[in-house]
C-alpha cells in the first residue's frame, strides 16, 4: 500500500492516479474551458494532501475522498487560478450578485446599514481570489488555492467573506464568558462590572493564566469554529443569520456553537490544572486545583478584559484556509 508520498508532489500524484485523475476531469463539463488536466490534478492533489496529511492512506480511500467533492466546483476554482478568461468571466456572471447579497445581509444583520458598502466588500474579494504576484516576476498566489472541493464553492465564498467582515468591522463587543450557555437568538453585550473592594493577592495571576490559556485554545479551534464565535460574540450577528451564511439551520449552528464553548471551558480548565515551568525570565507557576480553578473562572467572568476579537485574529495566520465545509 503506498504511502502519502504519492501525494507530495504533482508527478508522483499523476503516475499513481492518472486513470483516476482521467476519470474525474472527465465528470466535469468546465473541461470546455480548455483547462490542463495537469492543472485539475493540482488541484485534486492540494486537497488530498490537506485532507490526509501525513497519515497512511490507502489509493481507495484517495479514490473515495476524490470522489466525493465538489469536482465541476474544483474545476472552476482550478480554471481561475490559472487566469483562464472564460472562467472568470462565468465565475463573474454567476457569483457576483450572490456575493453582493450576503454582504448585504451582514451588513444589515450586524447593525451596519448600506448596500453600496456591503457591495465593495463584496467586490473587493475578486482581487484576493485572482491574486497577487508573490514577488517581482513571481506568480501569483490565488486564494482560490485555499478552496479544497470538500464544500459548495458557493458555500466556501460566504464563509471567506464573513470573515472578510470580521477584519473590517472588528471595533465591536470584546468580551465572552467562559460559562456562556444561553442559546437564545440575540447574543447578549458584554457587561461592566465594578472592581471588588478587596483584592485576592492571588487575582491577578490567575487572571493572567486564564488569559493564556484560553488564548491557546481559540488557537486550538478549527477555523469554523473561530468564525462561529467571531460572527456571535464579535459581531453580534444572530444565530439565524449565521446559519443562512453558512447554508446551514439555526440549531445546527447553536449546538456548534455550544460545544465550542464546552471544549473552550474544559480545554482552559485541563491548562489550569497543570504545572507551568519557568520559561522567558518567569517564574514556575504550581497546578492549580479544582477550587482555585473554579476561583480563576469566578474572576474570569467579574472582571477580565479580554479582547476575543484580537485573539481570534491572532489564532489565525494569513496561510490559513478558509474554512471549508
């Protein structure tokens, strides 16, 4: 059974799944676009290395994974990327205005009235998705390549400019609760409250624990998981709404939301209860137990300012995908 190796580069992909390769392009009827099969093998191939990485796969379970995207949607990603004309010009003629759509029912959900904002938000993701040279002479580096078939395209684009959004509007609510648990429509505003008269010598610190474990675990979170909670507690868009851009019902997205929430909490509370060596001038930190983590938490949700939109922005780096379905 060959290994992963067969998916490290673009020649080796072809002499182990030509016939495969043959078969798919085949399926796709963008093929009039006079698109290279080699192009569309790249394409096939970014997306088997991002879902198999280096784990041992068999060619069936590659054979089965192919199979299962979004080909004719892959094709089309693939004929952009290589500047194909027609392609964009059917790419342009048949997303732009639903494109235009969702920007606007963003901007109307997040409180940010005008169309003709929400449809230079929208316009402006054509120059990211053609790209930009990487360097004098260079080639280009299409965001389409971040596009793994395993979505709708359709779907991948809304979730590319949610979080479009959330960079151009992120001056809004700050703050979570760990023991956020309410999955009512309207995501409640962050509250403020007075500094106790007296002070926990300890507060501080723990106040400082928290901070970085719970900065660890947004980092830990799947890309959709960190737009889930970027659109409900950033933005404060609802539930409803989050589920239309993400083309997915209501509950769905508050059980997602909740178990984000719960694997937040339990991740912070595992950090909290582990010993912290000295590292970087300071000192060693003791394993706190399960009253003093409770403590923490209790301090967490009185009085901690922690700005979740920053965070979110740097648990995600530029060469991260967008997520995909």
């Amino acid at each position: 059974m060959p290994d992963n190796s067969t998916l490290a580069s673009l020649d080796g992909f072809l002499a182990h799944h030509r016939e495969l390769i043959r078969r798919l392009f085949a399926e796709c009827e963008y093929g009039r676009w006079s698109l290279p099969e080699e192009a569309f093998a790249e394409g096939l191939r970014r997306s088997a290395l991002k879902r198999f990485g280096d784990a041992v796969a068999g060619p069936g379970e590659i054979q089965a994974y192919l199979q299962s995207l979004h080909l004719e949607d892959l094709a089309l990603a693939c004929a952009c990327i290589e500047g194909i004309e027609a392609a964009w010009e059917f790419f342009i003629d048949n997303f732009r205005e639903d494109l235009r759509r969702a920007a606007r029912a963003m901007f109307r959900a997040s409180g940010r009235a005008g169309d003709a904002r929400a449809d230079e938000m929208a316009d402006s993701l054509y120059a990211e998705l053609y790209g930009v040279r990487s360097g004098s002479g260079g080639s280009r580096k299409s965001l389409f390549e971040y596009f793994h078939g395993r979505s709708k395209l359709s779907t991948w684009l809304r979730a590319v400019l949610a979080q479009k959004q959330i960079d151009l509007f992120r001056g809004g609510a700050k703050t979570v609760s760990l023991d956020a648990g309410d999955d009512s429509e309207q995501p409640s505003k962050p509250v403020k409250r007075t500094q106790p008269e007296s002070l926990d010598p300890d507060r501080e610190a723990y106040l400082r624990r928290v901070d970085r474990a719970f900065t660890a675990a947004l980092a830990s979170l799947a890309p959709r998981e960190r737009l889930i909670l970027a659109c409900y507690y950033v933005d404060q868009i609802k539930l409803a709404e989050i589920g239309r851009m993400l083309h997915e019902h209501e509950s769905t997205v508050s059980r997602q939301l909740e178990r984000t929430r719960r694997a937040l909490r339990d991740s912070v509370a595992r950090a909290l209860q582990c010993a912290v060596p000295a590292s970087d001038g300071r000192p060693a930190e003791p394993a706190l137990d399960a009253a003093q983590v409770g403590l923490a938490f209790e301090y967490a949700v009185e009085d901690w300012p922690f700005d979740l939109s920053q965070a979110l922005a740097g648990a995600s780096s530029p060469a991260e995908d967008p997520p995909d379905r």
